[in-house]
C-alpha cells in the first residue's frame, strides 16, 4: 500500500500479495526493494514480518527493510532472515548509539531513514515533528559506517509532486553518505533530475505509487538510470 503525506487514513493498497509484488520488481530489473513496515513504524516494532519473510522467499534481489526497528535484537533478527540492509529512522533519533552499535557490528547493512517535513525531521511513523533538521541528523553518523540516507520529503510523499532533488542533493553534499532520494516521483523526467544530480552524492531513488498508478514505465526507468 501506498499513503499519502504518511497518513494511514489515506492508504491505497495496490496489491494484497506483497511478494507477488516484489517478484514484479525484480523481473522489472530493480536493484534492490524497498520495503517499508508501515504498522511496524508506527507500533514501534515490527508487525508483518510474514509478509517481508515472504518476500525475501520470493526475490532474489536485495530487500532493504524500514519501520519498526528499534533494537539490536530486531536488526540482527532481520539479517538473518535475510534482508540485505536494515533502514533506523526513529531510532536514529531517539537512540543514536544503536545506529553505531549496528553500523559496527554490520559493516555496509545499516542504513539511517531521515523523513523530513518542512526540512524538520519526523520520527514514530512520521506522527511527531521535531526542531531537528535532517542536516544536523545527517551529520552525527558521518563516522559512524552508514551504508547510505534514505531521505524522504513528506509533504511531497504519495502525492507524484516530485521529488525535493534539491534538498536531497544539498544534503548529499554535506556528508560523505550515500544518498537515495524518496517521495514525490511522479515520471521520468524526474528520474533524469534526480541523475542529474549523481555527482552529489545522490546514489539511488525509491519510488513507489508512480510505478503502482503506471506513470513510470520500471524497464524503462532501470534502463535510464543505468545508462
């Protein structure tokens, strides 16, 4: 399912069979499935783990998995259930010395979720903003080995507005990170912005409801961020 704005009210499922889903996306050529437990992130732990494990048992491709994460315990448990990285977004915030404690004890699995809203980071499934900016979050892990920033407009998510390419590049300038650009992809042409902005540091982009709704052709987005 996809939301709007990150609000579970306005929830459109696409397809009842997540890993039908997934296989999909693979076959379309996709380098890695982003999957987000959305009852998890906002419960606090994870809560369809049957229907990530049924993914992971359906794709070869490597699955990153956010929402719900709050533990050393709960990351280590999805690594050996064969997701290939975990995304540590309100534990970012709330518990910075997890990221680095999983960052240590799983080079190159972590990655830290940074959702913003007005450039203000939001945490607990995006329900509370802080005065935190998503540069100052970005900026305490430079050392810590995050595998990359998954970086999420809000206000632009599930609404095919367009990516914020600008702030994501900003961002991706300022830290040594990798970053993966997400919400707001409504076409191609924002594909070509988003690789326009490569030498930033941006490295990759989610995008979810503009595939579903049959925007973006994903052959043909694989193609164009390839070539």
């Amino acid at each position: 399912m996809r939301l709007i704005k990150g609000d579970m009210a306005q929830a459109t499922v696409f397809n009842d069979s997540p890993a039908d889903q997934a296989r999909q996306f693979a076959e379309a050529g996709c380098q890695w499935i982003h999957v987000v437990d959305l009852n998890g992130a906002f419960a606090g732990a994870p809560v369809n783990a049957a229907a990530v494990k049924s993914i992971l048992a359906h794709v070869s491709v490597p699955v990153q998995l956010g929402g719900g994460i709050r533990d050393l315990a709960t990351v280590m448990a999805w690594l050996e259930a064969g997701v290939a990285r975990v995304v540590l977004g309100t534990a970012a915030v709330k518990n910075p010395a997890l990221v680095r404690e999983a960052c240590k004890t799983f080079p190159g699995r972590v990655a830290v979720g940074i959702d913003a809203r007005g450039g203000k980071v939001a945490t607990e499934g995006w329900a509370d903003t802080l005065e935190l900016t998503a540069l100052e979050l970005a900026k305490r892990f430079v050392d810590a080995g995050v595998a990359a920033i998954i970086h999420t407009d809000i206000d632009r998510d599930g609404i095919l507005a367009g990516p914020n390419v600008a702030a994501s590049a900003e961002l991706a300038r300022a830290v040594p990170i990798p970053v993966i650009v997400s919400g707001g992809v409504a076409s191609l042409d924002d594909l070509k912005a988003v690789k326009a902005e490569a030498a930033s540091g941006i490295a990759g982009v989610i995008s979810g409801r503009a595939i579903y709704d049959g925007r973006i052709d994903l052959r043909e987005a694989v193609d164009l961020l390839r070539s």
